[in-house]
C-alpha cells in the first residue's frame, strides 16, 4: 500500500516537471517546438533505458549460461571417475561423499 501512495506522488511529481519544463520551454521556443522538445527528451529517455535493460538482461543470461556450463562439466568429470572409484570400498565412500557433496552445493547454488 506504502508503495502505491509513494507511486502515486511520484507520477504527480513527475507530471508537475513536464508542465513547468512546458512553460518555461514554450515562453523560449513557442508552445509547439516546447511539446516536440519535451516529447524528443522522453524519447531518448525512453530509447537509453531501454538499451540498459537489454544489455543487462544479456549479461545475465551469458552467466546463467556460464554457470550451467561448469555445473556440466562438474558432471561430467564426477561420472567419468566413477568407475575407478567404485573399485574399492575406500572408492565407494568417497563416492557417496562427493555425490552429497555435489547435491548440497548445487541445491545451494540454487537458492540464492
């Protein structure tokens, strides 16, 4: 509820600078060049922002793909050692050790 009230007055702020940057623009350019000024100045706003989002939603898809990459090859390097270890009753405990071990730490991974 806090956060509607506070959006609220935000939009009321933010419509009370576009009608003074309005005036005092239109009493410089005239009202028609003072509106496209105001409407040019939200579109590069507009445009900026935009473009930052993008790239930060890029970067965070190239680490989520980084970090699946290694969870794989963490994998695939546990499956591969397997056999061997699985020879002798020592292998088989570290074995087990390392598979609990690899399920806490991506369980963990995954809740943060």
């Amino acid at each position: 509820m806090i956060y509607l009230l506070a959006g609220v007055l935000l939009l009321g702020t933010y419509a009370a600078m576009l009608a003074a940057a309005g005036l005092h623009l239109s009493a410089l350019l005239g009202a028609v060049n003072a509106a496209l000024a105001i409407a040019g100045a939200q579109l590069l706003v507009a445009t900026l922002l935009v473009a930052a989002l993008s790239l930060v939603n890029s970067l965070e898809r190239r680490r989520e793909r980084k970090r699946e990459s290694s969870q794989t090859l963490v994998a695939t390097l546990a499956l591969s050692a397997l056999p061997s270890l699985m020879r002798s009753r020592t292998g088989v405990g570290l074995a087990v050790a390392g598979g609990l071990a690899l399920i806490l730490a991506t369980r963990n991974r995954n809740d943060t």
